[in-house]
C-alpha cells in the first residue's frame, strides 16, 4: 500500500457514535454507521474515523472491518495509520486478515506487532510468506524476535503457538516484598496476568504463586514458603484442544506452557481457550457438512473446491444405492408404489443415523465416550434404533396400507423401516468408532458412509421383502 500521506479533511455537522449505538439490536452493526464510516473513507476523513473507528473496542473494530468492502477495509487501515489497532486483525476471518496485511508494507506490520501480546503476534505472522515472516522479523528488537521465532517454531494448533510468551517468572529465594516492587518498576511486564511462576536458574518451572495470595501475604515472607506446584503445566507441543480440555476441567484461568525440558516458555490464558474451544467447536460443526475450513470471507472458486471431494465421494456412495435399487427394477416395473415410498425408508434410516452420528462425534470430541462406556452406549443406541423403528413401523405401516389399499404393502415398510432404523442407529455410532481408532477425522467422514449404509440398508431391505413377498 502506498504511504504518502495526506491532508485530511474535517467533516461537518458530524457526531461520533457512542459505542454502544453501533450495533442494532440483533448484533449486527447499524447501517447508518457503516455508511458513517464508508462516507469518511471515501472522503478520506481522517478525523472522523479516529473518532468513530479507532476508538472502538479490538473485536467491534474486527466486526467493521468484515462489514466493510475489500477496498473500504485497506484504505480504513491505511488512513488510521499508527491509530489503527492490530489487534482487531485477530477478531476478522483468515482470508480477510491475509488481504488486509497482503497490502501493507512489511515496516508497517513490523512497528505494529511490536506493541502486540506475543500471541496476538503470532495470530497474524504465521499466515505470511516465509519471506515476508523473516524480513518482519528481523526489523524486530532481538527480544522480541527470539520470542515470537520460538512460538513460530511449534507446530500449528499447538499451545506453543496459542501460548502468550509474556509472563512474570521470580526465584524461589525472593521475598513478597522484592516481588511486589519488581511487579511496579518493570516496564517489560505483561498488562494483565493472575499468576507468578517461580523458576530455577535455568528456568525450570517450580511453581506458581497467584496474585491474591500475594496481597495477602507480609513482605518478608519468601516466594518458596506460599508457592504451591503448577500440576497443570501444559506442554507446548500438547494440542491446543487438549489444553482447552484442561482448562475445562481443573476450572483454570492461565496455565504455564513448558518445553520438553520442563523449562518455562510462556503462558497460556482463558480467553485464548476461549477462542480454541470457538475455533474447534466450529471445525467439527463444519466438517460434519463436509465443508473443510471454509470461512463466509472465501471466494467462489476457493469455497467450490473445498467442497467438491465429499461431494465426490458422495457421488459414489450414491451410485451404490442406485445400483441396489438396480437389482429390484424388475419388482419395481410391477409395483409402482415401491418407487413411491422407498425414499421414506431411507430418509427416514438417514435422519435417524445422522442423529447417533452427531451425539457419538461429539462424545468423541469431548472424551466423555471411551473403552469403559463405550459397549453401554452402543446397547443404548441400539435399543433406541429399534425402539424408534417400531414405532415408526406401525405408523407408516397404517398409513401406507390404506394409501394404496394394500395391507402387503403397510406390512413389507413397517417391516423395512424396522430394519432400516436398527441399522442406522448402529452405523451411526460404530461408523464414527471405527474411524476415530483408525486415526480418522470422524467429524469429518461419517456423514458419508452413514448416509451410504442407512440408503443401501433402506433399499435392500425394503425391495428385497417386496421381491421376497410378491415373488
């Protein structure tokens, strides 16, 4: 983006909004501030847009910027210049996050990461080039680029590179006293934090102290006397759902982040689990429509191609049940009510696998299925599927008998959706076993095989007893 600067000019008759105004009252932001904001970008409003933009909070500024046009949203940053804050950029979509620094010149980036939280740095340097990442780097001060190389350095999706690099760390030999006038006079320190880790010369973690603790404690008492042990240290190379899960369950607010050595390398705090916990809950939520990582911001090309493989091999499974439907076409030629409702049979073993398989994925996702309960949910599961079919037999087994005026007909779909609904309720919970013991994504494979067992199942069953029946 180009950086010649400009005289800006000051709009008339203008008022701020209050912050609270921006939204309406569904959360979405008012159109007459959007278009507030879109008439002192085209004008280049400098003064105004400090006003009404550059004062609002990191994740309402985030919301503008995915409100606004691509064009719209470079000349916002460009125009708020060192106003801008880049933190909004963690609030915003991958793609629009990655158009928006594209434009920018590394110095820029450079300048703006340094005044970052270690992880909100991060956020925004992993999705570069390797090459922009480096030169962005090495304009930074040596501190603060050993710091982020070695988040950079953890794989993705890791508390390493969730974790916040900025923590207080004291010996075990200091007092309260010397802790707390260090916590005044060092201005390195992070803005805001819950706990102090207490660490050996060579940076071992040996425990933590937490800040009430502190207030309430005399001076002269050493750290060593009121530190407890950190039982949930996190590795860094722990995934990042992993340490969301720990966090859940021990009721954590931070949590020291440690090295293979056990040393100290950062922390890792709520909202960035807050964050992960969002992020996951999404990606399963996606990946169960078979739609990968696809964000609202993508384009058409990028989403397309995102969906086409499942759609693939949906295309597959779906010749397998046409060629089982090809089996019976002779039966069928002869009964035309089996065409007619055929499509219950295996919507109907659809919905209800689909409804195990989203119950048993989200087991899977929290833990709370494993070798102890599983043959107990499995029973559960499969007692509801037959439940449900009866059910539903003897319903649509009435109505389709008066339908067609054929007690044979009622008899062979009650007895088809029976079978059908038993079959579903299993494949939809073993389907997303067996996957998750073979390694498999089974948030993101089930619904495929699923719906290819409960359509195959339906078919068979339901023209195989007509065939059988009327043979």
């Amino acid at each position: 983006m180009e950086e010649n600067e400009e005289k800006a000019p000051v709009s008339e008759g203008l008022d701020a909004f209050p912050v609270a105004d921006i939204y309406d009252e569904d959360g979405v932001i008012r159109s007459s501030f959007l278009a507030k904001i879109g008439a002192a970008i085209a004008d280049r409003d400098v003064v105004s847009l400090k006003v009404d933009a550059a004062k609002l909070h990191q994740s309402e500024l985030g919301d503008l910027l995915e409100a606004l046009l691509p064009e719209q949203r470079r000349a916002l940053v460009h125009l708020l210049g060192d106003d801008f804050d880049f933190t909004a950029l963690t609030e915003v979509d991958d793609a629009i996050r990655a158009e928006i620094v594209e434009h920018l010149p590394n110095e820029q980036i450079a300048n703006a990461v340094q005044d970052l939280d270690s992880d909100d740095a991060v956020y925004i340097l992993e999705d570069l080039d390797e090459e922009d990442r480096q030169e962005i780097l090495s304009k930074l001060p040596f501190t603060e680029r050993i710091r982020l190389k070695r988040a950079l350095d953890y794989p993705e999706e890791t508390a390493g590179r969730r974790m916040q690099t900025e923590f207080v760390a004291v010996p075990p030999f200091w007092t309260v006293g010397q802790t707390i006038d260090y916590m005044r006079e060092d201005a390195d320190l992070p803005d805001r934090f819950s706990q102090i880790f207490v660490i050996d010369p060579t940076f071992k973690l040996l425990g933590a102290v937490h800040l009430d603790q502190i207030l309430r404690t005399k001076r002269a008492t050493k750290i060593e006397d009121i530190k407890h042990e950190t039982r949930h240290a996190i590795p860094a190379t722990m995934d990042q759902e992993e340490a969301a899960r720990e966090f859940e369950q021990y009721d954590l607010l931070s949590a020291a982040v440690v090295d293979e050595n056990e040393r100290l390398v950062g922390v890792l705090t709520i909202d960035d689990v807050v964050d992960v916990i969002q992020q996951e809950a999404e990606e399963d939520l996606m990946r169960m429509g078979g739609v990968g990582d696809e964000e609202l911001s993508d384009t058409v090309a990028a989403t397309s191609r995102s969906r086409v493989p499942w759609l693939a091999v949906n295309l597959l499974t779906a010749f397998l049940a046409a060629s089982v439907i090809g089996l019976f076409d002779a039966t069928i030629e002869k009964i035309v009510a089996l065409a007619v409702l055929m499509p219950i049979v295996a919507g109907m073993g659809g919905n209800a696998g689909s409804q195990t398989m989203t119950v048993t994925v989200r087991a899977l996702a929290t833990r709370e299925i494993d070798i102890y309960n599983a043959g107990r949910i499995i029973r559960r599961e499969m007692g509801v599927g037959l439940i449900n079919g009866v059910v539903f037999a003897c319903l649509i087994g009435l109505v389709a008998g008066f339908w067609f005026q054929s007690p044979n007909i009622g008899g062979i779909i009650a007895a088809a959706m029976v079978i059908n609904m038993f079959a579903a309720a299993l494949a939809g919970i073993m389907i997303p076993l067996l996957l998750d013991k073979i390694g498999a994504d089974p948030a993101v494979a089930s619904s495929v095989f699923v719906t290819a067992v409960t359509d195959c199942v339906g078919f068979f069953a339901f023209l195989g007893l007509a065939t059988w029946w009327f043979g």
